[in-house]
C-alpha cells in the first residue's frame, strides 16, 4: 500500500472534488481510495507515505501525439539545410533524419524521451514513428525503452509511399507485428495503432492495401492538413478533401486519431464528428513549423468532435502546451475569451476519453479503481487555490520541471526529482554519444 498525501488534491472526477489537504491509497496498479490525509494516514496506518509537502496532487498527463524519433533533432546542424516553408523542413530534416536512424537510434532517442516524460509527469504517450533507415524491430526498441523506463505508452509506425513501394509494405509490417505482439499483453501498458504520414505521401493503391491489412480493433493515427500542400495534392489528385478521401476508404471513427487538422473545411468537421474519429491539436509544433491555427475552437464547440493535445516531438511537458494553446487561439481569433475553458478540456478531460479507446483501466482521474497514475508539483502559489482556479494556478503558475514525484501503474518511477531503477546519468550519457553518432552520418 501507497499513500500520496499532505497536498492540495486535484482529482478530476466528474465533480471536480478538491482537497486541500488530500491523499491517494494506491494498492498495486490502481486507486483505493481518495480522502483527505488524516482519514487515509488513520485507515491505512502501515502504508509507504510520499509527503507532498504542501505541493499539488494530481493526475499523471497523457500526451496524445509525439514524435520520439525527433529527440536527436535538438542542437543538430543539417548541412545545406535553408528550409523556406513546411516542405522544406520535411524534405531538409525530418525525413533526412529518419531515412538515417538506425535501431540503435531508436532505442536511446525512445529512453531519453521517456525519462523526460516522467521527469515532466507524463505517465502515458502516444507516439508516431518514423526510421526508414531501419524499419523492422523500431517499435520494439521503443516498447523495450518504454518497459524498462515504466511509462504506458501507444506506438505506431509511419507507413509512407515516399521511400518507395517497398519501405511502404516493410512499414505496414511492422505496424500489424507491433498490434499482434501488443495484444498478446495483459499489463496494459502498451498499446498499438496503425500509423500513417500524411494523406499526400500515401496513393489510393497503399490506403486499399492497408485497410486489407487493418488487425481488427485497431484505428489509424494519422497526419490530416498539417500543411496546406497536403490539401491541395488531395484536391489535384484525387477531386475531394483529405478527410473525404480518408472517409471513402473507410479509415475514420472511434479508434482513429487525426493530427493537426489545421485546414479543414466545414464539411470535413461534419464527416470527423459524425464518424466519431479523435483530433488531436499540436499548438507549439505548428507555431514553429508555421503552418497555421488550426480551427479548434470550431471543431470542438461547433461541432462537437473529441480533440485532445498533443506536443509533436516539440517537447515532453504538456504544461507547455498548454500555455501556447491558451495562447494562440486568443491571438488567431483576436478573442481575449477564446480558449481558456477549451484547453483544459482537451488535456484534463479529452485526453483520459481518446487514451481510454485503447487502455483498459481508467485514466486521467484519481478515484478509485482508475489506474494508478499520479503526480506531485512542488508548487505553493501566491493565491488560494481552489477547485475553481485550480486550472488557472496550472496555466499561470506551473511548469514540467515542478514535478517532483512520478507514480506510474502504482509503481515509484521519480521521488524527489531522482527517477528511480535506472542509472539516468547513464541513460544521457548514451544517448549523447549516440546523438553524435547520428549527426556525423546525416552530414557525412
């Protein structure tokens, strides 16, 4: 038995309960129960306690899209690179780099991004692959990495046409082995889904030969309208909008997540929500790769559609993300009230709903029988906080680096900043000297 206590409590249950002196039993991989500190330390007197210390007591975040592929793309000086729009920087980088990584690549890029998670509380990603310079056996470094790390994590693999017909089917292998291997497990802490790139990288002939190849249960993970050159080669090529053409192959609904969604029509959103299909928004990457504001505020309070948030290999703390997707709703509509209630409704709220269409045990809340997935921040605060400003004091007060104590599945993965069962200087040290491995062979 845990006890998680001497904190201000945030449980995001349906009623939004807050302790200001709260504490959480966990009993191997689940909640028992959430009281206040004194009832809990008096009913389970012979439990491990982790004192809070006055900080803040909340759920474990759950990135719903990253790229872990990108973590050696920090620092990394690409000769000849002079990236003039979004296909520049696909073409100059990304692809550059995956077309290079090889298996150990993956490995040490996949342990640095989940010991980054957990030290900026992350307990569960959801992560979209590319390696074509190695594609079979790439998610099971990553899985080995997210095993020996303990973070719950999704994989996928971007299956494309761009390297050539058969990368495409060697990546389409490797998604369907990675799905019938992570259904053989019964901890739940990995999960699979078909990954693809981006509609422009995929003919009609590779979508049919997917959907054929689809393992049952299973949706896709997908780039839609990230750039507006995806929008225009569906239009050219194939006489309808992505997500129309996506919609005829029968590629949506409840198990498929599509990413960005930035340029979209009315009709598109129609189609994504009738077909239940998740979106999720990447506010930091797209300012970066200066592809526009995706219409969220649209999608989700016009129409309806369940959009969470994600990072896009921009970074592993989700209270970045947050505070820029605050941010750039307000600026693109010129609105001071825009986002300030959607935004934590795709993170707090969304992300435990899309994440729980794989994962069996509740997420994303702390009450009992949820999964054991839980936080401390060492954050005081020059305010009250309460259970009506506790989003706030989030946004405005709080970033990943507060983390102090990370619980995933019911098991200590940090305490005190130090993450536990793993040599991290180790871990860095490696990845370090594998990072500069990969940079010598991209410019040589």
């Amino acid at each position: 038995m845990l006890l998680v206590g001497n904190g201000r409590l945030i449980t995001r249950d349906v009623q939004g309960t807050f302790y200001e002196n709260g504490c959480v039993a966990i009993e191997g991989t689940v909640i028992k129960k959430v009281g206040s500190t004194a009832e809990l330390k008096a009913e389970f007197p012979q439990a491990v306690f982790i004192d809070a210390k006055g900080g803040v007591i909340m759920p474990g975040f759950i990135n719903m899209h990253n790229h872990i592929y990108s973590t050696f793309a920090r620092g990394l000086s690409i000769q000849g690179y002079s990236p003039k729009n979004f296909m520049d920087i696909l073409e100059g980088q990304w692809w550059r780099i995956d077309r290079t990584l090889n298996l150990d690549d993956t490995y040490h890029s996949g342990k640095i991004a989940y010991l980054d998670s957990i030290k900026n509380g992350v307990t569960t990603m959801f992560d979209h692959h590319a390696s074509y310079g190695a594609i079979e056996g790439s998610l099971s470094q990553l899985a080995q990495a997210a095993d020996e790390l303990g973070v719950r994590t999704c994989l996928c693999y971007e299956i494309s046409d761009r390297d050539g017909m058969e990368k495409m089917h060697a990546a389409l292998k490797e998604n369907v082995t990675f799905i019938n291997q992570s259904k053989k497990r019964e901890d739940d802490m990995q999960k699979a889904m078909m990954g693809m790139h981006a509609a422009f990288t995929l003919s009609d002939r590779s979508l049919e030969y997917c959907m054929t190849q689809l393992p049952s249960g299973i949706g896709y993970h997908i780039h839609i309208a990230e750039d507006r050159q995806d929008v225009y080669d569906s239009l050219k090529k194939y006489g309808k909008p992505i997500v129309n053409r996506l919609f005829d192959f029968g590629m949506l609904g409840p198990q498929t997540m599509a990413a960005h969604c930035i340029h979209i029509d009315p009709h598109e959103m129609e189609l994504l929500r009738d077909t239940d299909t998740m979106v999720v928004t990447n506010p930091e990457s797209n300012m970066g790769n200066a592809v526009g504001c995706p219409p969220a505020m649209r999608m989700l309070n016009q129409y309806g559609i369940l959009m969470g948030l994600g990072t896009d290999g921009y970074t592993n703390d989700l209270t970045e993300s947050y505070k820029v997707g605050n941010l750039i709703h307000k600026h693109q509509l010129a609105d001071p009230t825009a986002a300030w209630a959607e935004i934590p409704t795709m993170l707090f709220d969304n992300n435990p709903q899309m994440a729980n269409r794989y994962f069996e045990k509740k997420l994303g809340v702390l009450e009992t029988a949820a999964a054991a997935d839980v936080i401390v921040l060492a954050y005081q605060g020059p305010t009250p906080m309460t259970q009506e400003n506790y989003n706030g004091h989030i946004l405005f007060g709080m970033n990943g680096s507060m983390v102090t104590d990370t619980i995933i599945n019911g098991q200590i993965r940090m305490r005190n900043r130090e993450v536990q069962g793993v040599d991290e200087e180790k871990i860095w040290h490696d990845a370090q000297v594998q990072a500069q491995s990969l940079w010598q062979r991209i410019n040589d």
